[in-house]
C-alpha cells in the first residue's frame, strides 16, 4: 500500500488521517429579525429546495470527510501548514 501524501511504499499498518470538514449549527443562527416569520411557510420553501437538488450536492454542502492511509513520515511531519 503506497502513502497518499508522498507515494511512499507504507511498512506495516500505517496510520489512518481522517479529515472532517462540516458547517456548525449554532442555536444563535436564529437571528432577531426572524422572529415572527412563519416558520410554516419557510419550511416548505427549504423542503421545495432541497427536492431540486441532488442527494449528494446537498450532503456535500454539509459535510466532506476524508480517510487516507499514511506513512509514518508524513504522519510524523503533519500540521495544519501541510494541508495548504
């Protein structure tokens, strides 16, 4: 098995990178001017947009994940700077 990040020939197991890109809901999303909208009729409005788009573009919108075998160097090197 070859590292995702620098080809290498990995020995042994390796290591595992997950990586987890999502959009955090906050309770305070709910914002002052909303209050009194009917929440019925935006409900529909998002049900009616989500049924145009696909399964995936909309998961895609919300979450990416990522798994990757790595090899010890690259495990060893890894910071956030690397992933730029």
């Amino acid at each position: 098995m070859k590292c995702k990040v620098c080809g290498k020939k990995i020995k042994g197991r390796g290591y595992t990178l997950k990586l987890i890109s999502y959009y955090p809901y906050r309770k305070t999303d709910i914002k002052i001017e909303n209050i009194g909208v009917d929440i019925n009729k935006e409900i529909k409005k998002l049900i009616n947009l989500v049924k145009k788009r696909r399964k995936k573009e909309i998961e895609e919108d919300i979450v990416k994940f990522f798994k990757a075998k790595i090899c010890y160097d690259c495990h060893k090197n890894l910071s956030i700077e690397s992933l730029k």
